[in-house]
C-alpha cells in the first residue's frame, strides 16, 4: 500500500540532549498508527517536528519527513501553513489550554475553516452543523464558551476543530488522558468511528496499551527518544520483542492486580 507519510531517521535535539533519536516510521492511508511510550519518551516531539512546531529552543534537527512528496523540512514557512491544520491536522492533549477561553467553541471551529478555506458565510454555518452532528454534540453547544463545557465536551469540540478541513493525516495526543474511564471510551469509540468512515490516517500518541488494543492498526514503541520495537498491533500485542514493551503491556489494569513501579 502507497505511504502517505514517512518519517525517516528523525532527530531532534535540547542543547546536548537527544529527545527523539534517529526515529523511522511509515503511515499509511487509513490506518492507525499507535505511538507508544512512557511520558518523555518523545512521543509529542516527533509529532510537532510532523507539523514543523518544535520549540525554538530546539537546537538541531535533522532526518527527513515525506508529506506529498515533500520534505516537510524543506518547506517554505508559507507552504507549510497551507499543509498545517489542512492537510495535517493535531488534536492537542489539554483542550482547556488549546481552546480560547473568551470565544464561543463554534467560532473556533469556522476560524480554522477561514485559515485554509474560501467559504460563504452559509457554507461555514453548513459545515460547522454538520462536525457537531459528527461529534455527537447539540448545535446549540456552538454558542458556549469552553469553561461551560465538560472535559468530554471540550475534547470532542477539538476533534471536530481538527476533522473541519478533513484532513488527511490526524494527529492525536493523548487525548483522553483527563477524562474519566466512561468518557474515555465514548471519546475512543467516536474517534475510531470517524476514521474509519473517512479513511483519513491517524497517528494516536498514548502510553496506554489498553488504548492501542481498542483504536490501533499498528504500533510503535519509542523509549528514552529511540524506537524499540513496532509492527501490526496483534503481533506486538501477543509477542512483544523488547522487555520494554512487555513492561508496558503488564501495565494494562486487571481485576486482582497489585500495582507497582514499571520494572526498570
């Protein structure tokens, strides 16, 4: 199957310190590709150096990132908004933070149609009713503002904030990290049901590998900035390779289970 990205010996360094260390990985049309690690593990630095977002204290960077048959790297900063939020969308891990606290959540969203769309006024309003019935929200929720909004709220009016100019890679960081369990899985199953209906490529940043079973294809598990194991999610899931990924997998909760440190 053709690629629609590929990350090839990404490395990305603070100062002395490597925080994504010759990293390689292909994403598929599609597909769900799983993103696995410990936090500091590098998992949100490869997914910014994807957007071209790395901080600024970021002294070197080096490897390639194939979108279209571009090096992201190479871009202009004026290609690269045209790519970002349009074609390579990202789904932050704390709303509250991403979202504007004093605009409604429906004008969010038509501004981020406005960034890379030329649409009517009417066309805008079509498209915004249309995300919130895909995210399984009240259209009247477009005229809250985030503070009056649940966590589960907020994080579906993200999705549909990143799914406005269907995209046709969606990023996705940890995001059901501060929801609770019930919410969890609404938000995984919403998420899951949309890509497979608009078949766009998905990468899920996560450290949970009960998360990886419920949404992945694929996995790749990074530690202390390296990639240590990947491949399709039932192969590592059943047979991991690395004790690292065994580690990761015993971590997944289990009635009767007493719970302590992850093994070195």
């Amino acid at each position: 199957m053709n690629k629609i990205l590929e990350v090839k010996n990404l490395t990305v360094m603070f100062g002395e310190t490597y925080v994504v260390d010759n990293v390689s990985f292909d994403l598929e049309p599609g597909k769900v590709l799983a993103l696995v690690g410990e936090s500091g593990s590098g998992k949100t630095m490869t997914a910014l150096a994807m957007l071209d977002l790395l901080p600024r204290s970021a002294d070197h960077k080096k490897g390639e990132i194939w979108f279209n048959e571009q090096n992201i790297f190479d871009l202009d900063p004026e290609c690269m908004r045209k790519i970002r939020g349009n074609k390579i969308a990202m789904m932050f891990q704390e709303p509250f933070t991403a979202l504007n606290p004093v605009m409604r959540v429906g004008k969010q969203i038509t501004e981020a149609i406005d960034a890379h769309q030329r649409r009517s006024h009417d066309e805008k309003e079509g498209r915004l009713n249309e995300l919130m019935e895909r995210v399984k929200l009240p259209r009247a929720i477009a005229m809250s503002y985030p503070h009056e909004l649940s966590g589960g709220m907020r994080q579906r009016i993200m999705l549909a904030m990143a799914l406005s100019c269907s995209p046709d890679i969606l990023i996705l960081d940890e995001p059901t990290t501060a929801l609770d369990v019930s919410i969890q899985k609404h938000v995984l199953d919403l998420i899951k049901q949309i890509q497979e209906t608009e078949q766009f490529a998905m990468l899920f940043i996560t450290h949970d590998f009960s998360v990886v079973n419920m949404i992945a294809d694929d996995v790749c598990v990074m530690k202390e900035g390296f990639v240590v194991e990947k491949g399709p999610k039932d192969e590592v899931l059943k047979t991991p390779k690395v004790q690292y990924t065994k580690h990761l997998i015993s971590c997944i909760p289990r009635l009767g289970d007493k719970r302590g440190r992850l093994p070195g």
